[in-house]
C-alpha cells in the first residue's frame, strides 16, 4: 500500500452489536465510496497504522453511513476503531468532468487576484449550501471565504497549485 490514500471519512462510533460502524462521509462522492465491495483502509490518526477493508452494506442515516465491512461480525471486533480515519487509495479515484476538483487537488493552491496579488493559500473547504466556500489562510488578518462560483473563480490550475479569483466587492471586509 504505497500508493498515495485520501480520507473519505471518520469512524465515530459503532452502531449495534453485529459489528456495524458509523461514519461521517468526508466526500462528495459517498455513494460510490461506500458501495458493496468498496476497497478502504481504515488508518489510525496518530500511529498510522492500515487495515484495509471491503464494504459489505452501507446504508445512510442522519448524515452518517452506517457501515458493515467483511470479517467484522460483532461490536468487540469493531470497537477499537473508533476515531480512525477511512481512506481510499488514489488507484480507485474517479475521473472527475472538467472544473471539478478533490479536496486535495485545492487545499493547498496558493489564490491570487486577476490583477496578480496573491492573497493566500487555501486551508479547508466548506460545504454549507448552494456551492463550496474555500478558506484562504492569508499571510495577515483573517481568512478569506471564497464562495465557490463562476464570478469568482476564473481560473484552476491543479498541476501549478494556483487559483486566480476576481475579488467581489465587500469580500475582503469580512
């Protein structure tokens, strides 16, 4: 397992005693990632230790996944993972249409304006709504939330790590 892993969610907790887990998604894609015969690797947050796993069943409850992997038959088995993180090898990554992006393909593109000043690098990226806010840790001050839309992203450069933004007014005094 050298290839490079991306976290598609967090155990929380175990749901039942038939070895059931529950997990917040940290994909947009969590349909495809926690389908029957899904490859994962649980891994654990600090010591980096990997069990990879197949998804048996998984069934989506109050903006969790409840999920059974195979080999797992009971909460004994399953207790110990609580807090580890689920991750998919970059081999089982989709091939995404054009302007759209995995997380980690932008947190970390350095954001500059149309006019050439760079504003920063973002940090995270939030989904409260209608489209995706990227934060933007600038070098002083606070972060700068840019709203995911075409008035403001003009371009995406994931190979450079560079994002040009057209700067809406009123966006900088947040």
């Amino acid at each position: 397992m050298s290839e490079k892993l991306y976290t598609v969610g967090k155990i929380v907790n175990t749901h039942g005693i038939r070895g059931e887990l529950k997990i917040v998604p940290e994909t947009h894609f969590p349909d495809e990632r926690f389908a029957k015969g899904s490859k994962l690797i649980f891994v654990h947050p600090e010591q980096g230790v990997q069990l990879p796993v197949t998804v048996e069943a998984a069934r989506e409850q109050k903006n969790m996944f409840i999920i059974k992997f195979q080999g797992f038959t009971n909460i004994n088995e399953v207790e110990k993972y609580k807090g580890w993180l689920l991750k998919v090898e970059e081999q089982y990554l989709s091939e995404l249409p054009e302007d759209e992006y995995y997380y980690h393909e932008i947190i970390g593109c350095t954001v500059f304006t149309e006019e050439g000043e760079e504003l920063g690098t973002i940090t995270e990226i939030l989904s409260p709504g209608a489209n995706d806010v990227w934060t933007v840790k600038r070098p002083a001050g606070k972060p700068l939330l840019l709203p995911y839309i075409d008035d403001v992203v003009l371009n995406v450069d994931v190979n450079e790590k560079k994002v040009t933004v057209r700067l809406m007014e009123g966006l900088l005094d947040l």
